[in-house]
C-alpha cells in the first residue's frame, strides 16, 4: 500500500475549503472562473509542483499535475456549485494529489491529478472534460452562456496566460475518480465504500413557452395566452405520461424557471424552463425524449403558445472498467471488510466525459444525511480517509 498521510490530505482539504467559504458550516461558493475558483487553482497549482508534478492549465482552465513519464490518472473538479458543499469535487481532488505525492516520495507508481473545469455546469454540462473527452469542440463550448448571458468565451478570459494546449490522453493508462456519494445508501446502511458499477446517462435541455403578455386586470381568463399556464400543465402532465416508461431508479427535474416578464400585474407572456432527466438506459432516455416533446408541442396547441427548444445537451450510461472496478473492490474489502457495497451513480461526473479516451472507474464515501449541493454537505472524517486508503490500496495494486 502506498504510504499516504491522512493528516496532510486533511489538512489540505481544509485548506482548499478556504477559498470561496461560505454560508454555516463547511459551505463553499466557488463558481467555475470566480475569483475563488481562479484562486484556489493557482494554489492547487502550487501544491502540484511541490509534490513533483508539472503543473498545466489546459485551455478551457481545467489544471492537471503531471508525473513523469506515462501514469495513472485521478482526479475530480473543484469549481463548486453556486451554493455548495466543501467536498463535491474537492475531494477527489486532494485525494489523488496525496496518492501522487506519497507514491512518487515512496518511489511507487507513477499518478498524475486533475481538477477539472465547470464541472458543475455554469456554461453546460461537466464543461471541461466534455472538451478534453470531444464530446464538444472548444468552439462549441465559448458560444454557452451562463445564467447572466455571459459567455464561456468572455468568462475563461479571467484565466489570463495561464491557458496552455491540451494535455494528450494518450500518456495516461486509466482515470479514477473519489467522490461523496451525494445520495443515502450508504449513510443509511452503514457501509464505508461504495465502488460504481456505472454512471447514469444524462439528459438536458431548455423548453420555451411563448403567450402574449396583456394586463392581470382587465384580460378576461378565457381569452389568456399565460406562458406560465403553460409550464403549469405541461409539468401535471408529465409525471402522468412518464410513468409506464421510466424505473424507480429514474429521474427528471424542472430545476430553473425563467418568467417575463416577472411582474404580478402581467400576464406573463413568456416562460423558458429547464428539463433534465437521467437513467441508466440510452434507450428510455430518448423515449423520455419523445414523450416530453409531444407533451410540450401538445399543450402548446391547446393553449394557442408559441414552443422553442434550446440545444440538448446530454452524456451516455457509462459502465465502470472492470479491470479499475476490480481493483478498487479489492481495496475496499481489505479497507472494510464487508462493508462495502457496488452501486450506481446517480450524478454524473467528469469520468463519464474520459471514459471516451480511456479506461475509467469510481469510489464513493458516505455523505451525512445522503446531502450534497447545499452548505449542509459533510462526510466523518474518518470516512474521508478510510476512502483515501481504499485509493491508496488500488493504486499500488494497479
């Protein structure tokens, strides 16, 4: 086993958190390219080259730290949610720099770190690795724009000279990412490691209603165009439709509604809201698909509304690489025994977008109270670390 020091890994994670503290607790705003964020990686960057590794920002920001030579790869992002915890990303991150630090001061196997940019999905869905992994071109991704109207491109200028070429996948043998597991099988059942069979696929996409905007006093009801009245049904109607189509284990969220024009004595004349839905099958993703486009076009007729989409943005199912998974399944029983378990994941993560450039597996340790995405977000430290063990484990085994 490589010798990692849990003491320094915690230490380090304290510290990162201290960029972009926020809220009660342990919460963290840390934006994809705030000033926290920009912050907080050239400090990463710094911790990098202490450790041995060359530090490289690619082009959309995303920092790696570079072993000599070919290597594993590790890694996570540590941008964070507008309002979010101190161990969504961050975790993975600090974990894989003390593996690469203690194996490279043991003389161990080589492994090179990642903290990816956007993963949170500021301009898109895990922005910098869907560009590293060519799921989009560089030039796709500056046309986003966040919630603000400001685009990649004017946003990734904060990065300065830092930017460099992209870093070639082809120096690397395998991607492993730690991560809290943001969900409650594992704090409800007790158990210390979960080691990801596969990451669900997702799927995302703006839906805009279009009525006429006219006055809340005097326009009779039945002559109404509410855009929002819209939004209403085709939200009643979608649960309804979906239901001899989906699992348990599927999901859909309308997540962000924007109404014009927000004002009490308007009948609101436009509505653009955000659809997203996961599952496991590419197949029930494209008929949830289908049945999301009838049911919009649908109440649009009735309704006399106007019915836009915006561009689907969206990752397949990925199954974890048996030779990694192994490898990890290995640790955790040795770290844990049995008290461990295989299980899905519900979020999606960067390994989704690297698993089209090499072989890819997961590790998730407890989230308190199964939070994730809200300053409430926490994990027991000795969880933390038994997680890092199971890490260090793996990667003297590969």
């Amino acid at each position: 086993m490589i010798p990692v020091q849990p003491q320094r890994f915690l230490e380090d994670l304290h510290a990162l958190r201290a960029f972009g503290a926020a809220g009660v607790g342990k919460g963290v705003v840390r934006p994809a390219f705030s000033e926290a964020d920009i912050a907080s990686r050239d400090w990463l960057a710094g911790k990098m080259q202490e450790a041995g590794l060359t530090p490289v920002f690619d082009p959309l920001g995303s920092l790696f730290g570079l072993a000599e030579g070919p290597s594993l790869l590790m890694g996570s992002h540590s941008d964070s949610q507008p309002e979010g915890g101190w161990l969504d990303g961050a975790l993975g991150v600090i974990a894989a720099l003390e593996v690469a630090r203690a194996s490279k001061e043991a003389g161990g196997p080589a492994v090179s770190v990642v903290s990816f940019q956007d993963e949170e999905g500021r301009f898109g869905v895990t922005t910098g690795s869907s560009v590293w992994g060519g799921n989009i071109s560089l030039e796709q991704a500056d046309k986003l724009v966040d919630g603000d109207g400001v685009s990649l491109a004017e946003a990734r200028a904060a990065m300065g000279a830092r930017g460099g070429d992209f870093v070639d996948p082809a120096r690397f043998s395998g991607f492993i990412e730690m991560h809290i597991e943001q969900g409650p099988h594992l704090i409800t059942s007790g158990e210390k490691v979960g080691v990801v069979g596969a990451i669900v696929g997702i799927r995302d996409m703006k839906v805009t209603f279009g009525g006429q905007q006219n006055h809340a006093g005097t326009t009779p009801m039945e002559l109404r165009r509410d855009a929002f009245q819209g939004l209403s049904a085709f939200n009643a109607r979608i649960n309804e439709r979906f239901r001899n189509v989906v699992t348990p284990t599927t999901v859909w969220t309308i997540g962000h509604v924007s109404l014009y024009p927000n004002a009490s004595s308007i009948v609101p004349g436009r509505v653009t809201f955000s659809m997203q839905w996961r599952d496991g099958d590419s197949d029930r993703l494209g008929r949830m698909e289908e049945i999301i486009r009838d049911t919009a076009a649908q109440v649009a007729a009735e309704m006399g509304l106007t019915l836009d989409y915006g561009p689907m943005l969206g990752l397949e199912p990925v199954a974890m690489d048996a030779r990694l998974r192994g490898a990890l399944e290995a640790a955790a029983e040795a770290e844990a025994p049995g008290n461990w378990r295989v299980l899905p994941s519900g979020a999606l993560h960067d390994a989704t977008n690297v698993a089209r450039l090499m072989p890819v597996s997961m590790l998730f340790v407890p989230s308190i109270g199964g939070i994730s995405h809200d300053f409430a977000e926490d994990t027991q430290e000795a969880d933390l670390v038994t997680g890092l063990n199971v890490l260090a484990r793996a990667v003297a085994a590969l």
